[in-house]
C-alpha cells in the first residue's frame, strides 16, 4: 500500500484482518436498485465465509454492513474519525453493534473529527485490508471510485455492477466496467475469482 499507516486503532475482533475480505462501496444517495444489488450480493458471499468490509458511510457502505450483519455474516468498517466518534450520526447504533460483535478500524486517534481529507485516506485502508472492491452505483466523481482506483494501485480486483444508461449513479459503475472492471451479473463472478485464486 503506497503511505500505508503507521498504526491502526480497533474494536473487535482484529483477527479478521487476516481471513478473506471483499470491500463494498457505493453511493450514499443511493436507489433501490442499489440496495436489491447489495441484498443479491452479499448472502451467498456471507455463506463461503467471506468478510465484506465497507466504509460505515451513508446508503451502499451502511447497507451491505446491515444485510452482512442479518445473514450472520462478519463485516468490518473502516471510519474516517476516531473510535470515539460516530458519523454519521444515523449510523450510531450500526457502529455500536459493528464494535461490539464485529470490527472497527481507523488509522485516525482518539477525538479525531471527520474532516473532509480524512475519507480519501479511509478509502486506501478499505482496498488495503480487501482481495478485491465491488463498487455498486457511483457517480462520475465519487469517493467509491477513488477506492475503485486505490484497489488498482494496489493490485486489487475490481469489480463493477452495471447500471441504467439513463442514471447518472451508473456512470461511475458503468466507466470502471469501460476501463476494464469485471462486471458482476452474479455473486458467482466473484466467487469463482477467489477460489481461483487460492
């Protein structure tokens, strides 16, 4: 990972760093559409044992932490603030389960607010920790699709879950599929990629 960080703070079970992980990202402003992709994806991901990590933001990252947590699957969220923060503040009772049953990581200390710089580097963790990114709806300029871009750098998969032509929470999606993403009709895209790969 280019600048990698110099510590990490946690609560959970910091184990899970080590199994497998799939990184979910997507628009926080985002359709039903998006939440039906996510509810497709996620339980037969949940079944094989796979970790879905996400960035605890609003809409796709919120989402595919609830639907991991429903199926009794692990999930891990990685914040832009210190652990003693909660933001958004909507998210409060997801972060508290996710702390108390599963895991939180930041690389920001104790009392650090979410400043805008911080999400940028929040993202680099989310591919860092991941065998691959899914990004499900994202505009032409999001921050999903600098994960998207960070999981290139860093030799990661990407995988891209296209959209309507007509909404513009698919061009970002449909670009990356452009630019050589995997396109992902099925849970199974991904999957046969990671029993491939070990």
């Amino acid at each position: 990972m280019y600048l990698p960080p110099l510590v990490l703070f946690y609560k959970g079970n910091i184990e899970w760093i080590n199994e497998t992980i799939i990184g979910i990202v997507g628009a926080r402003e985002c359709t039903e559409y998006g939440k039906a992709v996510v509810s497709k994806l996620v339980p037969p991901l949940v079944d094989k044992g796979i970790i879905i990590s996400s960035g605890l933001a609003k809409g796709i990252d919120s989402y595919a932490h609830s639907t991991t947590i429903e199926g009794n699957g692990k999930t891990i969220a990685v914040i832009g603030t210190g652990l003693d923060r909660y933001y958004p503040l909507s998210n409060y009772d997801i972060q508290k389960k996710i702390e108390n049953e599963h895991l939180v990581v930041t690389e920001f200390p104790i009392g650090s607010k979410p400043l805008k710089h911080h999400f940028p580097l929040r993202n680099r963790i989310i591919s860092g920790i991941s065998e691959g990114i899914i990004v499900v709806e994202a505009k032409k300029r999001s921050g999903s699709l600098i994960t998207a871009y960070q999981a290139l750098e860093q030799n990661r998969q990407v995988y891209a879950v296209p959209g309507s032509i007509f909404s513009k929470l698919s061009e970002g999606a449909n670009d990356l599929i452009k630019s050589g993403a995997k396109t992902v009709n099925s849970p199974k895209d991904i999957i046969e990629d990671l029993i491939y790969k070990f």
